[in-house]
C-alpha cells in the first residue's frame, strides 16, 4: 500500500490528522491496533477550548457538537466547602465546550470512512520503519497477514503507550516525567449534574470533581490512592465520598443513581523531546500526558494536530517546509506552558500525602488569592480557555 501520510493510532489526534489533511488533498492511511467499537467506548475527557471547537468547526465536523455540546461560560473552585466562580466570559471574553472525548471519536471515524478514507483497526504488530530515509514505512499484520505501507512521513498519533516513541533511539530521545501520588475514581450517572457548571474541589479528604456529558447524564470524579481497584468503591461509597468533598450545600443538588462506567485513571505529567526523529512526528498523548486536572490532554492532542497539518499542507501545496521544520519547537513551546498549568491546578486541589502543614496552607492562600485576585483569577482563566497556539 502507499499513502503521503501514514498515521498510527485512531484517537482523536490521528483522526483530526487525517481529516485535515483530507480537506486539502492530502491523503493518509490510519492503522490501530484496537478495534473500532473498542475505541468508541473509551469514556476520557470532557471539556474542549474554545480553539479546539474551532479546529473541528473548520475540519467540517462540528455539526453534532454544536447540536449537543454544552458552551460554558464559567466553573466553579471550591475548597473546604467555599466557592470561588472563575467567570471566564467576564475574565477573558471566552468559553469552553462540555462534548465528550467520545463524542469527538465517533464523529469523526464515522465522517472519515464516508468520505473512503482507509482506516485499518485490530492491527497487530504495528511498527514505523526506515523513519530516516524519504521513503519511510510501517509494518503490520492483519488476518494472519503482513502489510507495508510506504509513505511519504509517520504521525505518531498512538497515545502514551504505543509504538512511536520507543523508535526514537534513548540516545536522542530526552523524557521529563512526574508521577503523582494518587489517582482518579470516574463514574457517569444518567442524572442530570450537581450543577450547571463544573466544580473542582479541594477537601481535606482529596479533590472531587463534579462535570458532565449532557443535561441528563453527569461524570463525578474522586481522588484516591493509585493501589485502589474499581471493586473498592461500591456506587454507595462513592456518593457518600462525593457528598463530603464538594460540601452539604452543594450536595443538597446531588441526584445520585446506578453509575454505568467505572475506572481509575492515574495522574502523570511527562514530557518526551524532541517530538520529530526523522520523518517520524509525535503527536498527542504519544509525545506528553498531563494529570487531567484542567481538561488538557485532548486539547493539546489537537493543538499538536492543528500544527503538524498547517507544516504538511505547507509542504504538499507550496513545497515550504518552515512550518515542519519548526514542527517540534513549536509544539514543545506551548505544550511546557500546558504541563505548568495542570500541575498547577493538580497540586492546588489535590491532598498530597507527603504535604506538611506548611504546603497545606500554601494550598489555600492559592484559593484565597484567586478568590480576592481578579488578575490571578484571569491568568487562571486565560490557561482554563486554551493559550494561543503561538505566544
Ligand atoms: P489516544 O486517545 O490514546 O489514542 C491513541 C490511539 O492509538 C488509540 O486508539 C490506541 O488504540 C492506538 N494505539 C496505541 N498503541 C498502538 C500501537 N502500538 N499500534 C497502533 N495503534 C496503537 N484528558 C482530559 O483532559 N480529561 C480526562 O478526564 C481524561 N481522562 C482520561 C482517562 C484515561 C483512562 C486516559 C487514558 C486518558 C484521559 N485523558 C483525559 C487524556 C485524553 O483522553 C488524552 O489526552 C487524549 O485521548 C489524547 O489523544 P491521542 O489521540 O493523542 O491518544
Ligand atoms: C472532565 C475531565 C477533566 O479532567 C476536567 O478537568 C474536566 C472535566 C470530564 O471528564 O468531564
């Protein structure tokens, strides 16, 4: 087989790739290793900038998500049951979208095998060769049989663990990683949400977070330690837990149920440089994770994305390769500002078990420094909508 741009991994950053790349007359090839309903039932993030419903505006998928996504104007930090509003409109003239990550998926796999693209799930034994030379390939096999797709470049788009990073050689490959001592209990719920914005909350128990999928179906999380199993929190733990971290008033509204989906998710900042070895581009959660304190992680997926297409259209229809060439200092530029502020807000409202009184109270003159700060409020905010994709 032969394609331009040959894309490993269809999540939301190789589907976005592709798409893009479509729109101009750039063909691609999409191989995952899962299969598609596998990949359409992942329940992950939730919040989109304001650039990223942009982004999928432009590509011609943004139909359903302004049919159904929910804009935010605001959210809401609480610490030991006070509440401080971030009013994002009033701060920075801006808004955020409540679609799921899911939602994201399911429209775009669907609009690109309309519009033929191929894209190839439940691959085995994916693998990028000869990144180094002009006529680049990946390997996999499929039905007991072994295929070679020759390209002109790779998009590693196979989240944190796949196959493209580990073929960047240790010697060139630089990683920065932090990993946090604790993790995240999710649930969804068919009830309508606590509230009609998101809540994130510091209590003296750990940090609960209080968001949602639509007017009727809510997604709570709470933190717990990284040795916890799904098993241990019965739904009736879980309210209980819920009610006492986000505080009586708030939990007067909380409508709780039989939850649907149950998974714990640990917390992990990392940071793989440079995200270009070769033809081979990293892209999304192949090349850094955030903790997802913030809603980060599949925005920066789609800001990598916005990036390396603007350098392969460049490069395809003007035959300029500034914008690729640039491709891995660009990115890492903004995406060490996104690292700061989700271990920023991770470490304001998260219970560190390590913390002394002396951090304790650190965490709450943040809180109350946002709350009596209209400038530390509107920095807050300003990284909450998304940074600019160059600053
Ligand atoms: P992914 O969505 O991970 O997609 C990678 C794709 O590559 C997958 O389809 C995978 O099957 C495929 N793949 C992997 N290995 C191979 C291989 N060897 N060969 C071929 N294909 C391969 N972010 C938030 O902002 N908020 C959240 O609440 C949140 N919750 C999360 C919960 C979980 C459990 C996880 C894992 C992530 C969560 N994230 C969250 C992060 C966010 O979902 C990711 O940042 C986002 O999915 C990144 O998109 P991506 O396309 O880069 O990677
Ligand atoms: C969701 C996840 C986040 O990490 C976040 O900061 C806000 C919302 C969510 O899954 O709804």
């Amino acid at each position: 087989k032969k394609t331009q741009v040959c894309i490993i991994g269809s999540g939301p950053a190789g589907l976005l790739l592709s798409q893009l790349l479509h729109n101009e007359g750039i063909s691609s090839i999409i191989v995952d290793r899962q299969s598609r309903s596998r990949i359409e039932e992942r329940v992950r993030a939730g919040v989109l900038e304001w650039g990223s419903v942009e982004a999928l505006e432009d590509a011609g998928i943004g139909e359903r998500m302004h049919r159904e996504g929910l804009p935010h104007s605001g959210f809401d930090l609480a610490f030991d049951g006070d509440l401080h509003r971030i009013d994002l409109t009033a701060l920075v003239d801006k808004r955020v979208m409540v679609y799921g990550q899911t939602e994201v998926t399911i429209d775009l796999i669907a609009r690109r095998l309309k519009q033929g693209c191929e894209i190839i799930f439940s691959a085995e034994e994916v693998q990028p060769i000869d990144v180094k030379s002009d006529a680049p390939k990946v390997r996999y096999t499929k039905d007991g049989e072994t295929v070679e797709i020759t390209c002109d470049y790779i998009a590693g788009c196979d989240g944190f663990h796949g196959v493209s990073r580990q073929t960047i050689p240790q010697d060139i490959l630089k990683t920065f990683e932090r990993v946090y001592p604790f993790g995240w209990m999710g649930v969804l719920v068919e009830k309508p949400p606590v509230s009609d914005e998101l809540i994130y909350a510091n209590h003296q128990r750990g940090f609960a977070l209080c968001s949602m999928r639509s007017p009727t179906r809510s997604r709570y999380y709470v933190q717990c330690p990284t040795t916890d199993k799904v098993e241990d929190w019965s739904d009736a733990r879980f309210w209980d837990e819920l009610a006492v971290r986000i505080g009586p008033q708030v939990a007067a509204n909380l409508e709780t149920g039989d939850s649907f989906e149950k998974s714990i998710a640990p917390l992990r900042s990392f940071v793989a440089e440079p995200m270009r070895f070769g033809n081979l581009f990293l892209c999304g959660d192949a090349a850094h994770i955030v903790p997802p304190t913030g809603a980060k992680g599949l925005n920066l997926a789609i800001a990598d994305v916005r990036i390396l297409s603007r350098g392969l259209i460049e490069h395809y229809k003007r035959a300029q390769d500034a914008y690729l060439e640039a491709y891995s200092q660009t990115c890492l530029k903004r995406v060490w500002k996104v690292e700061r502020f989700s271990w920023y807000m991770s470490t304001m409202l998260h219970q560190f078990p390590e913390f002394s009184g002396f951090e304790k109270r650190m965490q709450r003159a943040e809180f109350d420094y946002l709350a009596g700060s209209e400038a530390a409020s509107q920095a807050l905010a300003e990284n909450y909508v998304g940074l600019p994709l160059e600053m």
